[in-house]
C-alpha cells in the first residue's frame, strides 16, 4: 500500500502545478506546428522571443517601367537572400500574386472572362548564376510558384536570385490595386516576392485566392520607377532624387510641406497649365530607398492633387513625418486629406497605441472609388466616402496598419485578427476628435452581434485562409476580434491595457508574433492568468449573453447564459426619480461562476432595472430588462 501521506503530498504539489499553469495561461489549445516553435526556443511561454529566435531577410533591388500606354508592368529584379534559419533550403517559394488574374486558375471573388489574363509572365529566372526554365509548373500551382533549387542554401548563407517579368495591370476589376482612370494608377502586389520561411511552418504556402492579405519578411528595397515625363509618383521609401525630377516651385514646396506645421499645397492640378509637375522629359525614373520593410508600393499620377505637411511624433527628439494626400480633383472630402492623415499620425504616436511612427512618410491615395482601402507600408490605396466621419475612419483605419501587421511582422494570412482587429478598434478613441457624437464603437459592437452566435461564425483562432464565406471572414477578421479588444480594454483598465500592449510591441515590432506570443505577453506583464478571457474569445465557439435572472430587494441576479465573458453594467430607475449606474469587471467570471450578485443602493423602491450598454455587446437583450 502506497504511503498516504506521501501520496496527499504528490496530489498537493501536482494540484499547485496545475493552478501554476493554469495562473500563467499554459494551458491554451497549442497545434503541433507552434509546439514545435516553443520546443526550439524560437519562442517563449512568457510571451518574449526565445533565445534561438530567427528570421529571413532579403535585398530587393528593382527596376520597373510602368507602361501607360499598355496599362503594363514590366520588371527585372536581383534579390539577395540571407538563409538566417538553422535549416538548408532545397526549395524557394516565390509569390507571384497577380496570377489570380490568370485564366484557369482559382480564386474566392467571381471575375468575368473579360478580366482575366495570361497572369504573371516570368521570361528569366537565375540562381547561383544558373538560368532555370520556369515556364513549366505545376497544375497545383497559383500564386506561389515552388522552385527546386539546383544548388541548396546551406544555414547562414545567401543566395542572389536575378528575373525578368510582366503583367497587365488590372483595369475593369481593380482588387486591391490596378488602375482606376486614365493618368491614375495605384500599384501593390507586383514584384515576384519570396515568401516567408519561418519558425513555425517553414514555407508559407498559403495561396493568394483574394481574401488573405499580407505576411511578409522585412527586407531592404532599392526600386527604380520609370514612368512618363509627366506623371508624379510616391511609393514606400524615401525617394533619392527629388531634385532631378520635380520642377523648382514644385521641388521648394515639396521641401517647406515637409517641415511646416500647416498644410502645404504642393500641386495643384487645376493650375497645371501654368505650375508644371516634373521637369520636361519623355520619361522620368523615380529612386526610391527602404530599409527594413515588409513590402513596397507606388501610385503613378499625372491628374491629381498633393498636399503635405509635418508631423511630430516623438517630444523628445522632435522627430518629424511627411504625411501627404494625393487625390483627383474635386473628390469630396479629399482636401483634407492631408490633414487627416497628419492627425491620424499624431494620434498613433501619442495616444494609442503610443508609438512614434515608424516611418518617414505616410501617403494617403485616393482611388477615387465610393469605399474601401488598401493599406501597405507608409502608403495607403483608399476611396471617397461621402459622410466626413467614415472618410476619416477610413484613412486612419488604413494608417492603423503601419503597426499592424507591418512595424509588428503578424501573419494575416493565417490570423487577420492581429492586424485587421486593431485596424478595426483604434479610430474609437481618434473619431470623437472629428465628432463628439460619433457612434463608432457601438455600430462596431451592432455589427458583431449580427454574426454572433450564427451557425458561419468560427473562433478567432481557426486560420483565416480556412475562410471561404465573406460574413464568416469578414466577422473572424474585423469585427470580433475589435470587440474582444474593446472588452479586454474594459477588463484591465486603460493604464494596464495600454503598459501590456506596449510591452508586446517592444518584444515583437521587426518580428513575426503569432496568437500566443500575444496572450503571453498580456498575462506576463498583467501578472494575471487570462486564460478565462482569451479562451472564449479567440478559441471556443460562443456568444455573449447575460440575464437579468433575479431581483430580491436590492439584490441583482445576474446570469451569464453565453460563453464570452462580458462586463455587467446595471442601470437602476427608483420611485423617487433617481436613478444610477453599476458597472462589475468581466473579470467577476473569471473562476468559471454563472451567476453573479450586484447590491443596488439600500432603502431604495426601484421601478426599472435594466442591464447592459450599447458598448457591451449581448445577443439576447430580451431578458436585460426588469421592471415592477
């Protein structure tokens, strides 16, 4: 017989190393891949980069002519790759996303013959100075094109890869990029990229189908742009030769906007007959530098509008950043453009999520489309809302995502909840700038409720290529997860909120954090186990749901009849016309209880009870309401 006391003792210590795990959120649900990352010490369970942490990088230099006349794109490139990573490649993995054009293949949005084309033609590709035959593929193959590789990339090795390509860029169906009327391009998801290869999955191989978005390494460009003579062009960098390309007035404003606290005209197209953008020449080629950068855009204009001006985002060293507009003329709410990009700037770098901005310009476009926006590296593809409010949620929505996913490296394509989440929740604190009245939130807590609970929605934490329903995406990427933000907010108080998710930038910015870096970050700085809170928002299948369950006196019974927790906000309503507000932290749920008890004001008659606030979001409000 085993010795009862020393079998009490094992139970006792074994019950302390579960309550342990259980405090520090180790017992998350982990796949295999991610295990596998821990298990290396390439990440760690208190939420930092662990000591083996590594990742690939490479130096792009680009030459591309955008040819007007075709609406094409013609490129040649010599990457470099650096093999940080303790693994020999045999294989890259090269995107080539406009290929979702290409007739044949699939993709998640319908398109008709009309648009489609030959895709992205690839007429020259060399490795280790040995040219490959790539015009054969595999039938699987769409935008990730898989090249063995006749001469592996040993550990702590680079490789330089030389290519030569075209596309047509698209006209009738612009997604994301394309052209949108004569003299008015906007150009992203070009350049033949490799893909990431990282800790976790080792080649990304997830298909650009439409819907997934970014998950790039940070690299360094050194992109050549030539267009014609006339035409003005921004793109992600600094550009290098401003003077040899813009005309004197224009070069002397483009300098003042860059350091004046107003906003500079820069160009103005009405005047062009009199001011002339660029000096005369058939064609101008744009030098544009960045360093240690997910990805690289430009917009190509010959009919717009530029307006600049600087911003301060840092006290201390009064760094400044060039936040720019360029737009058609006479779009509504575009002329102020630049003004609210700057705001956006400013707001980001001081208020939330406190961070001086990351980069020296950010380039507002307006597409000239009714809706929507593109984001990409310090600039943004965006279109023309008619209400000033939605206007100005859309460009700082768009802004937004410097830190999410490109200062921070997340992978949208396999959880949009980590960029597209934040994008969603960050203008509710910058709109009341612009609208003190501004509903934003509460129209963001109506929109998830309208997915909550339906038999499409899934777990934040199911990746987002799983995704073939827009609702489904839509509500895993956008609306969910800024709720949960939102409500975390309200969970740990602005303060804590705010150190924690600053602490997680620091870890992470110029990184790849998936989910869990995330989450442990959170509970390491908290000191707290918020496994509760994470659990059911990000993993479990549910909805928030709370009841008024019983009265007695000035006793409130509270049912939590959903699976997310929420906070319990009670208004009350006496005989005598007065009347109050009590809000319990969602934390009262965190030990796995069900119903809680909320004292109203003693010696009180109350006549009403009502649970609940627009900003709490409830799937069934029926029952929130108690009167006599």
């Amino acid at each position: 017989m085993k010795n009862p006391i020393i079998t009490l003792a094992a139970l006792a210590i074994t019950g302390l190393f579960f309550i342990q795990l259980s405090l520090k959120g180790q017992n998350y649900y982990i796949p295999l891949n991610d295990q596998k990352a821990y298990e290396a010490g390439t990440r760690s369970k208190d939420g930092n980069p662990g000591p083996n942490y590594w990742q690939n990088s490479a130096d792009y230099k680009i030459d591309v002519e955008l040819d007007t006349k075709e609406d094409k794109i013609i490129g040649k490139a010599s990457i470099t790759y650096f093999n940080n990573s303790p693994d020999t490649l045999h294989r890259i993995v090269l995107r080539l996303y406009q290929n979702l054009f290409k007739k044949g293949n699939a993709r998640q949005f319908p398109m008709t013959s009309e648009v489609l084309t030959d895709g992205e033609e690839i007429t020259k590709f060399v490795a280790g100075g040995e040219e490959y035959d790539l015009s054969e593929g595999s039938r699987w193959e769409i935008t990730n094109k898989n090249i063995r590789l006749k001469k592996a990339i040993p550990p702590g090795i680079s490789e330089t890869f030389e290519m030569e390509w075209n596309f047509y860029i698209p006209v009738k169906r612009a997604l994301r990029m394309g052209k949108y009327d004569d003299g008015h391009y906007f150009i992203a998801y070009w350049y033949p990229q490799i893909a990431v290869y990282d800790d976790v999955d080792g080649w990304d191989m997830v298909e650009y189908l439409g819907m997934v978005e970014f998950y790039n390494d940070f690299n360094n460009f050194d992109v050549n742009i030539t267009v014609p003579g006339d035409y003005l062009v921004r793109a992600t960098g600094e550009l290098q030769n401003a003077d040899d390309i813009l005309t004197d007035d224009v070069l002397k404003f483009f300098n003042t906007a860059k350091t004046s606290d107003e906003i500079i005209s820069i160009y103005d197209y009405q005047e062009s007959e009199k001011t002339k953008l660029t000096k005369k020449a058939k064609s101008h080629t744009w030098h544009y530098v960045a360093t240690n950068i997910p990805d690289v855009t430009f917009l190509a204009t010959n009919q717009s509008n530029w307006d600049g001006t600087g911003v301060v985002v840092d006290s201390t060293s009064m760094h400044r950043v060039f936040a720019e507009a360029v737009y058609p003329d006479s779009i509504v709410n575009w002329d102020r453009g630049a003004e609210i990009t700057a705001a956006s700037v400013r707001y980001m770098s001081f208020e939330l999520p406190g961070v001086a901005f990351p980069y020296p310009h950010m380039t507002s476009f307006c597409a000239g489309s009714s809706g929507g926006g593109m984001e990409s590296p310090m600039m943004a593809n965006n279109g023309a809302p008619k209400r000033f409010e939605s206007f100005a949620g859309l460009l700082f929505h768009e802004i937004s995502h410097t830190y999410f996913p490109f200062y921070m490296g997340t992978n949208e394509r396999k959880w949009a909840f980590m960029d597209e989440g934040w994008a969603s929740y960050l203008p509710e604190g910058f709109l009341p700038e612009y609208n003190p009245e501004t509903k934003y939130m509460q129209r963001g807590v109506r929109s998830y409720l309208y997915a909550a609970g339906q038999d499409y929605e899934l777990p934040l934490i199911v990746p987002t290529y799983q995704h073939n329903n827009y609702s489904s995406a839509r509500t895993s990427a956008y609306t969910r997860p800024a709720v949960a933000y939102s409500m975390l907010r309200m969970t740990l108080g602005d303060d804590l909120f705010k150190k924690a998710l600053l602490e997680y930038m620091s870890r992470w910015n110029g990184k790849h954090p998936v989910p869990y870096d995330f989450f442990y970050t959170f509970e390491d700085v908290t000191g707290e186990g918020l496994s509760w809170f994470f659990k059911p928002w990000f993993f479990d299948f549910g909805y928030p749901d709370l009841a008024i369950m019983e009265v007695t006196g000035n006793r409130v019974a509270i049912s939590k009849n959903g699976v997310l927790p929420v906070p319990v906000e009670i208004h009350w309503f006496a005989d005598d016309d007065s009347g109050g507000k009590i809000t319990v932290n969602a934390s009262v749920w965190k030990d796995g209880d069900h119903v809680t008890v909320v004292e109203l004001p003693e010696g009180k008659v109350f006549k009403k009870i009502v649970l609940g606030s627009d900003l709490i979001p409830d799937s069934n409000k029926d029952d929130n309401i108690w009167k006599w």
